[in-house]
C-alpha cells in the first residue's frame, strides 16, 4: 500500500539547538508537527521560545541538529540545507509568518490591498483585476470593509493590522503558519475578536500552526499541543487539555497556577 503522505509529519526537529556565544538560547528540541496541527510553545521571558521560532522559520542559524520539512512535493528536506531560492520560496508562498507588532509583517507604506495582493503576485498572479478581487475577499473575511481596499495600514486600527496581517498571510495557502504573540499588543477585548478570528480560519483552512505565546489562555484556546519551555529546553509537551489541567513538572504546575509571570 503507498504510504499516506499525511501520516509523515510535515516538520521534523532533531536535537535542535543554537547557542550565542556562550549563552543558551535553546537545547535538545525534538519534535514533530502534522498537517493541519496546531502547537503551542509556552514558557517565561527568556526561556527560549523566539530563538526555537527564529531556527524554524529559518531566520535563524542553529549550532546544533535539524529541521526536516516535506516539501509540496513531498520530499524531505534539511530547512538549513535549502538554497536561498527554495528558502524565499517557503517563506514567501508555502509558510506564513505573524508578527507580534503587525509593523514587521505589513508593508507600512503600500495600501491594505497592496499588502495581500503581493504575495498573490509572489506566486504567479498576474491579473491585475483578480488580483484585487481576491485581496477584497480576503479583506472581508479577515472583517475589514472592502471599501478600506486603498487605505494604508497606518490608519487602522491595532486590531485591523493584525487582521490584516493575517489576510496577507494566509492569501497564498500557506501549509504552514509562524505565530509570535500575535495578539498580545492588543486590548483585551480586541484580543478576544482576534483570537476568535484565527481559531476559525485555522480550522476552516487545516493550517499547521506553530505559535510562541506567554499567554496560556491562547494556548488552550487554539493549540492541539503543547511544549513548555524553560531556559532553553523543552520540559513538558503533550496535549493542551491535559498538560494545562494536569502538568506533570512542578515548573509547568507554577506556570498554570500563574505564580511564575510568564
Ligand atoms: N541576539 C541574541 N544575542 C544573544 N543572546 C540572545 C539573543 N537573542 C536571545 N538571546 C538569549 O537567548 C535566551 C532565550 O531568549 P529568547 O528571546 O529566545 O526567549 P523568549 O522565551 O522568546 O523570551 P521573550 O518571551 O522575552 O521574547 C535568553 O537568555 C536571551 O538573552
């Protein structure tokens, strides 16, 4: 029988680790990530969480191990062996990668259809017309009026950016979605909106996701999995549900109990 593609995991790490000079930035990363899975890697200021994100996205070079990736046409391949090419070409149209503060994941100075419109135009889309009626549609379901088409990004709102960052994002299909604190510059409330947002597009579009919060609401809310970071190593993973209502590690147990601030 041919193997089902879906049954090999999408991502690989392997004994994943970076060092800045002396100091640790993380260790001994091993896992795996499924099609359509969304994990969550949690832990306190400075335990790692952005570097291990960094060395994923490829943003980052590791001193030590690998990440393997199935590509679209499923080979699997060492992410830190992949030309430049195949590098921008993951980055730009096969993953997608929202940022903290929208200002590092929005083209500030092109309008909000500029911003979804590129990366159509990053995988092919030439008509111009299509183009912008795609961009529209996106607009709409990210809820931002289609009539804010031409606007900006700076004249929106926090909350905007964010959606718009998202539409922009998920526009090419992504199979692969890098979260970092994607709602934690906003309003509570805002958050609320947002959080509710992702949750459905994830599902609707089966999207792997791999997201860096601090916030363990937002993890129960949208992960499947979970990986607890402390000081560059991974101390406890496995489902959500349970780790967050019975962590095995007294360090994760501090953590839910919010005695730690995370
Ligand atoms: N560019 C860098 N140069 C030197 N050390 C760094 C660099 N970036 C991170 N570090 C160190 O690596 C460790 C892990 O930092 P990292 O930013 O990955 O943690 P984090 O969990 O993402 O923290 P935060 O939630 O505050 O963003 C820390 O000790 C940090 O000081």
């Amino acid at each position: 029988m041919t193997a089902n593609l879906n049954d090999k995991p999408l991502l690989s790490a392997r004994n994943l680790g970076k060092h800045y000079g002396q100091r640790l930035g993380c260790r001994d990363v091993n896992f795996d990530l499924y099609e359509g899975e969304v994990l969550a890697v949690v832990g306190e200021s400075g335990s790692g969480k952005s570097t291990l994100l960094g060395l994923l996205a490829t943003e980052l070079s590791p001193t030590a191990g690998a990440v393997h990736y199935r590509m679209r046409d499923g080979e699997t391949r060492n992410l830190f062996d992949l030309s430049e090419a195949d590098r921008r070409f993951l980055l730009g149209t096969d993953w997608g990668f929202v940022r903290q503060d929208a200002r590092d994941g929005l083209r500030m100075g092109v309008s909000a259809g500029g911003n979804v419109g590129e990366r159509l135009m990053a995988v092919g889309g030439r008509h111009y017309g299509r183009i912008r009626d795609t961009a529209s549609d996106w607009l709409n379901r990210v809820e931002i009026e289609p009539e804010r088409i031409d606007d900006l990004p700076k004249s929106f709102s926090g909350g905007m950016r964010q959606r718009l960052q998202i539409a922009r994002n998920l526009v090419t299909h992504p199979r692969l979605v890098f979260m970092d604190e994607p709602t934690s510059s906003l309003d509570v409330s805002v958050q609320a909106r947002l959080l509710d947002l992702i949750r459905g597009l994830v599902s609707e579009l089966g999207l792997a996701v791999i997201i860096v919060t601090h916030d363990l609401a937002v993890a129960r809310l949208l992960s499947h999995r979970i990986m607890v970071m402390r000081q560059g190593r991974v101390i406890e993973t496995g489902l959500t549900d349970q780790v967050l209502d019975d962590p095995r590690e007294a360090y994760t147990q501090l953590l839910v109990s919010s005695v730690l601030a995370a």
